[in-house]
C-alpha cells in the first residue's frame, strides 16, 4: 500500500454510531503532539483492519509475541517511526511518552518537554521502547 507523503498522523479507532450518524474518535495525542488542529476539515482514509493486519505481520518480526483477537493491539509495532513529546521520566531515567489509548513509550535519554522522533525498537503489550532519531521536530 503507498501513503501519502501529505499523511499527519495514523491511528487505530473504532466507528462508533451516535443517533442519525457514524463518528471516528481522533486521539488527544495527535492533537496535542502533532499537525492537526481541533475544529480543522481534513481527508479521512479508512483502511480495513483485515488488510491493516496483514501489512502489519508482513513487516514485523516473527518472534513477536501473538496476542488474543479480544484483546487491544499495541498502537505501535517494532521498526516504526513516530513524533513524541516526552510528558515524564520513569524510575530508571528514561523519557515516558503517550500515543493512542495512553500506551506508553520508553524514550532512553530523552527530557520531559523534548519533541523526538523515534524509531520503535521492542514492543510489549503495555508499553515499547523507541530509540531517538531526531532530536527536536
């Protein structure tokens, strides 16, 4: 699948229906942290979780873990880029930040307030670890 150099975010959600229409919930963090503005008109893609899926298993690793179709999906996966803003420091030092539904990302070296790009380097059911590839953005 090609996608668009003019792409702002990427995330999962569900369609949920509410009374005469259909809404697509945007996560508070790619508003807060990235380019798009509450109140804005923007293109929206729908890409199904079947062939999401199988792009996904196709680019991991195969000694990832496989988790139960009930349960949430790391919002991440293991060679992936994002922008993070870093909003704590965990117990041994490392920067904490938040994507979609507040899973955690393990930043080494990072300071709260710092804006990072990072490339995913492990990925748990409850948290990854992203390694710095750009300082600031």
């Amino acid at each position: 699948m090609e996608i668009s150099e003019k792409l702002l975010c990427l995330f999962s959600t569900e369609v949920s229906a509410e009374e005469d229409r259909y809404v697509i919930e945007v996560p508070r963090q790619e508003v807060e942290t990235g380019d798009i503005d509450a109140g804005d008109v923007y293109r929206v893609a729908l890409i199904s979780r079947d062939e999401a899926t199988e792009e996904t298993s196709a680019s991991t690793s195969t000694s990832q873990p496989q988790t139960a179709p009930s349960e949430p999906q790391p919002p991440v996966d293991v060679g992936e880029t994002r922008y993070v803003e870093i909003e704590d420091i965990g117990k041994q030092g490392d920067g904490i930040a938040r994507v979609e539904r507040g899973y955690v990302i393990i930043v080494p070296g990072a300071d709260v307030g710092e804006r990072v790009k990072v490339e995913i380097s492990e990925v748990k059911s409850n948290f990854a670890v992203g390694e710095i590839i750009e300082e600031t953005f």
